[in-house]
C-alpha cells in the first residue's frame, strides 16, 4: 500500500508500530520492520519504506507498507489507514502527481499505462523506452527549435524591409521546412506505435469450409475454434490474442461469407463485413481443391495488396498444381499438415514487419493523441512556410501567430499545456494504485 502527500507520516506513524523511531523520524531511502496496528490490535507484520519529497514517484513524501497481502489483510490496512486520516487514490492519481509535480511529462505518464497494458515483450521495451523519455525528448527539440524559428520571425518585424539582410528569410524558411520534415518523421511512427499499442487486427474471411476454424487452432496452438465439415458451423466471431514476431495480435475467425437463412449466422456476416474493413491484415482463404467462383474472384481482385494475405487451402486435395497468381502475397497451405501453421505465421510476421523495423531495438512511437496534435501543428508550420515564402510583410506577422499556434499544439503533447479534462481522459485510464 502506497500513501503518498504531506500528511503520509502523520497517518504512518499513526499506524505503524516499530522498534526505536517511528517512521516520520526516520530518514529517506530506509525501511523499518513492525507492525500495522488499529489502536492496539495487530493486523499484519510488515514493511515500511521511507522515502520524502522530491525523491519518490509522485515528487511528494511517500511511505509504502508491504504486508502479507491477500484480501483481508490489505483490505484491513486499508481500512487503518482510512481510519488515520489518508483517503483512496483516484485513478492513476499517483501518476497524475507525478505529472503536476514536473517529475515526468504527460508523454511519460501516458507510457506508465502503456507498459501495464503492453502484450507483448517489444510494447513493454517501447513503453519503458519512452516513460525513460526518449519520445519527450524528440518532442522537446522539436518544440525548443520551433520557438526559436517564432522568436527569430518576431524579430524579422522589427527591421524596415528593405535592411533586413538578404540571408535571413531564406535560412527561416529552410529552419521551418526542417522542422516539418522532423514533424513527418514523427507521424510515420504512428503507425508502429498503433501495432504495438492496439495489436494488429487480423481477420480471416472465407467460405464456408475452406478452413478458416482450423487456421485459428493452428495459429493460436489449441483447439478454440470448433472444426466441423458442415458449413456454417462458425456463426459468431471468434478472436483469441496471441504474439508474433514480437506484435501483438488480435486474431479474428469469422463465419463464412454467404447467402444463409440463419438469422445468427446472417449478423456473424455482417460482423464479418465490418471486421474485414478495420483489418490490418485480412487473410482471405479459399479451398484450392474447388474451383474459385465469381464471388470469391471478387473479393480478390479487391484486395488491397499491402495489408492482404490469400490463402489456397486443402493443397492436399489438389494434385499440386494451382498455378493462382494473385496480385497479393499468397501462401498455399495444408492445413490439417501442423508445419503450415508456422509458415503462415511467417508470412503474417514478414507483412506485419513491412509496417516497422522489427531488427531494430524497441522504440517508443507515437500514440493517436499525439498524431492528432502533431498533425495539426504541422498544418500550420505548413501554413507559416508558405507565407515566409509569399515575403510580404503583412504575411509575416501572421506567420508568426501561426507558429505560436503550432507552439500551443506541441506544447499539449507533452503537457506543457493542458486543460483538466485532458488529464481526466488520460488518468482515469489507469487503475487505482498507478
Ligand atoms: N483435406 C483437408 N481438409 C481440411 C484442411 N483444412 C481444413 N480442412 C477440413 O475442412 C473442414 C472445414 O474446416 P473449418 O476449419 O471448420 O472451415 P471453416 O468453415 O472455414 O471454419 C474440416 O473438416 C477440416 O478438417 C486441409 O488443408 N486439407
Ligand atoms: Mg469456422
């Protein structure tokens, strides 16, 4: 149990019993053994670390009791320290202190959330990556050379035209064109950050009996999916979480796609339908030992070509000559064969990779909050180029307010800037505790 704020030693000492001096005696970065009392009945043994402000999580004077744990006991100190005078954390309100105290910017808390929900080892790497503050510290160069660029145009103003020197609207204009291509190569990390954060989302469409069921078995290495060979036998969809090649997946079997009369199975279609189009891999099978009819010609040739994988099943039932060519990567597979799981996990890998540099460390990317802010700051740096290059004077002066918006827009990203109900949306995230 963790209390935190300039009133955590008065409720420690309240309940917490050792030997020698009681806990608001005791200096930084120590533990004591005792007891946790409720006036003079015991209700654990424990742990207390000492730690005072500024050095601790929230920037405040914490103490954090380890007890035996299990329900009652926690629920019991709890209780004490209730009784004492501290009150419940809100959500995430430990690393909501941490923030308002300026220990970590609003980019570090957000990866605090990051790494307790990461699914897989490379978004936990990414997470401590970034709450480490390698991604606050990109977007503080970033802002730190945008407000010299703004203070640099302000200045501009104060020349008559005529004698400012030929060199300095050029090198302004060169500074803020810098600045957006630094801004671009930040967006093209969404989508990496999207992937780790999120999972790919992959969903597998067919018809019915091609082996779509077997694929999610052989993917996820259990039997989750029932196999049968009537068609129609996956009515809802199905998904299962699983990890490839460091991504997190979310792995969606759907029922097949055809005219039915069933009304469960005819909602399963349609969820099928608008499943496939969120998809960031959509692997579309068919039974390669049947001739593929116009339906599924169709859906084919709508493949879009990076974010599809086609899959020729029941190669066991052919006498091995396809010979489907595809406008998208395709694999034929045997799947009641276990070896072709593995191949179509690196085929999803290899495509899934073409998205982000799976050789490369884990690095934090950025998230759908900071895209929004980015993009529209990039907008206006866009904006303040143009007008720098137009040169007349009137234009400048705006140019300048525009930077100050793109100012505004950074500023949010990492909290120098922040309205209360951003916080609210971001904190109350979290679980209580963080
Ligand atoms: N011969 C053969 N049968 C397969 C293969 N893959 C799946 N099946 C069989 O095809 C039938 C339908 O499979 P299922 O996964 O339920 O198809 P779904 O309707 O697309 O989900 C089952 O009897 C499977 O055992 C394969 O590669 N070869
Ligand atoms: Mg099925």
């Amino acid at each position: 149990m963790r209390i935190s704020g300039p009133d955590a030693f008065t409720v420690a000492d309240r309940i917490f019993r050792c030997r020698g001096k009681p806990p608001s005696a005791r200096p930084a970065g120590t533990f004591a053994i005792g007891h946790v009392i409720d006036g003079e009945q015991v209700i654990d043994q424990a742990l207390l670390l000492i730690m005072r402000a500024p050095h601790s999580y929230t920037s405040e004077d914490v103490v954090e009791i380890q007890g035996h744990g299990g329900r009652q006991c926690a629920r019991r100190i709890l209780r004490c320290a209730l009784d004492a005078g501290a009150r419940s954390a809100d959500p995430g309100e430990f690393t909501q202190r941490a923030f308002l105290n300026g220990r970590i910017d609003l980019v570090q808390a957000e990866a605090v959330l990051d790494l307790i929900h990461a699914r897989s080892e490379r978004a936990a790497a990414a997470a401590l990556d970034q709450l480490e503050g390698r991604l606050s510290d990109r977007f503080n160069a970033l802002y730190d050379d945008i407000l010299l660029i703004a203070a640099d145009i302000e200045a501009t103003l104060d020349f008559p035209e005529d004698e400012l020197p030929d060199t300095v609207m050029p090198d302004l204009i060169r500074r803020t064109a810098d600045a957006v291509t630094r801004m671009e190569t930040l967006i093209a990390s969404w989508d990496e950050g999207h992937l780790l954060r999120d999972g790919a989302l992959v969903v597998i469409s067919g018809k019915p009996n091609v082996g779509k069921s077997t694929l999610l078995n052989a993917l996820v290495g259990h039997d989750r999916a029932i196999v049968t060979g009537t068609p129609g036998t996956t009515r809802d969809t199905i998904e299962e979480d699983l990890v490839i090649g460091g991504i997190p997946i979310r792995l969606i079997d759907t029922a097949g796609l055809r005219d039915t009369d069933c009304e469960i199975e005819r909602i399963g279609i349609q969820r099928t339908r608008s499943r496939m189009e969120k998809a960031d891999l959509h692997i579309y099978m068919v039974d390669a030992s049947q001739p593929i009819d116009d339906q599924e010609q169709q859906v084919i040739a709508s493949l879009p070509p990076n974010r599809s994988l086609l899959l020729l099943n029941k190669i066991d039932l052919t006498d091995g000559s396809s010979n489907f060519s595809a406008r998208v990567p395709s694999i034929e597979t045997s799947l009641i064969q276990s070896a072709y799981g593995e191949q179509v996990k690196e085929m999803i890998r290899s495509i899934l990779a073409g998205r982000m540099d799976l050789e490369a460390r884990p690095h934090a990317a950025i998230s759908e909050r900071h895209r929004r802010l980015l993009s529209t700051a990039m907008d206006e740096l866009q904006e303040t180029r143009t007008m720098l290059e137009a040169g007349a004077e009137d234009l400048v002066a705006l140019a300048s307010s525009r930077m100050r918006t793109a100012l505004e827009q950074l500023g949010a990203v990492t909290g120098r800037t922040y309205q209360e109900e951003l916080l609210n949306n971001i904190f109350s995230r979290f679980c209580i505790g963080k």
